[in-house]
C-alpha cells in the first residue's frame, strides 16, 4: 500500500523537529530540500517549520532571504487555525527579523518603519527600541551629509596646508613654520569638532524621538 502524503510529510515534519538547535545551516539545507511536502501539513507545523527556517536564514545573516521569505510567515501568522498568543509571536518575529534585515541591506526607512509598529505593538521588547534606535541614526538626514562634505572640505584644506608648510614653508620661511602649524592644526579640529558635533547632535535627535514614540 503506497504511503499518502500526508504521512510523509508528517514524518518529514517529525525529522524536522529532530535536527539539534542552533544546527541552523542543517536546518535550512533540510527544509528547502523537503519544502514540496510541507503543503501537505496542518497550517501549525507547516508555520512551525516556517518559523524555525526563517530564523536560521536570520542567524546566518542571509538577509536578502529573511526579507523575501518573510511576507508568508507574516501573511499566515494571523490565520484563524493558529492560536492567537503563537500567531502574535511568530508575527513579531517575523517583521523584527525582517526589519533587522534590512539594516544590513542598509534599508533604514523601511526597517524603521516596521521597528516603530513593533514598538507600538510590544514597548517592552528592547530588542525592538534598540534596533529603532540604530535604524534612525543610520538614516543620516540631508544636513548631515551636508555637514561631512563640509568637513571633507577642511580635511582636504588642512591637508593643503600640511603639504604647503612642508615643501615650501619649511624650507623658505621658517619663521612662519609655528603659525602655519598652528594654522594646520586648528583647521583639522574644526573638521573633525564639525564631524562629531553633527554626529552627536543627530544620535540625540533619535534618541528624543524614540523616547518621545515617534
């Protein structure tokens, strides 16, 4: 008698579920060769196996991945056959794995996006305000990019200067050597003050909004 495929992919399921933790490049080599059967599976255990694969590709740092599988985790986790405290967890999951993936592909406006919702969602979760707080400050604002253009402009002035006191100061006008070298060294301070003035100016200004919800 031919074995269904609902056995199969049940014992697929049971192997599944016997794969150590943390074995996450097994665990992600098993379920793409054995995804077909997994359809024929009750909606829990096949979300159960959906889970557990999105957070090794997560783990393994498979961002583009995590971005392209979740949509389904997230779409199926609100289905009327998984229980309400499981579908809440695998969503969260879900968009934080997501979000946290688009970091790493530097997406910071749709990562803080879903950071924000997840804050709203669950404020209690640091993992979620930390992250926000990261995704804000790596989305630099047009003055802030101004700003380093504006210190790359001193650095390459001082720079100049460094060259011009050795070449010709240095050998022709010494007794200008002091002032140009004073001249040199305040021009790179300005630069480098400009940097982590605007820097630090911009990490309060994302600590105020996310301290303040948005």
């Amino acid at each position: 008698m031919p074995i269904s495929k609902s056995t199969i992919s049940y014992q697929t399921y049971t192997a599944f579920k016997n794969i150590p933790k943390r074995a996450w490049s097994e665990i992600i080599q098993f379920y793409e060769r054995n995804e077909e059967n997994l359809y024929h599976l009750s909606e829990p255990k096949r979300l159960d196996m959906l889970h557990v694969y999105l957070e090794a590709l997560y783990e393994i740092q498979d961002s583009k991945r995590v971005v392209d599988v979740s949509p389904e985790m997230i779409s199926a986790a609100l289905a009327e056959e998984i229980p309400i405290e499981q579908g809440r967890q695998y969503y969260e999951d879900a968009l934080f794995w997501k979000a946290a993936s688009l970091i790493r592909l530097m997406e910071y406006k749709e990562s803080s996006y879903i950071l924000k919702e997840l804050v709203k969602m669950n404020p209690k979760d640091k993992r979620y305000s930390n992250h926000l707080f990261f995704s804000l400050f790596f989305n630099k604002p047009r003055w802030i990019q101004i700003s380093k253009a504006v210190s790359i402009l001193f650095f390459l002035v001082a720079a100049i200067v460094a060259l011009f006191e050795i070449l010709i100061v240095g050998t022709f006008y010494k007794e200008y050597l002091e002032m140009v070298q004073w001249l040199r060294t305040a021009i790179f301070f300005i630069a480098l003050g400009l940097v982590l003035t605007m820097e630090l100016i911009h990490g309060f200004k994302c600590w105020m909004q996310l301290n303040h919800k948005f």
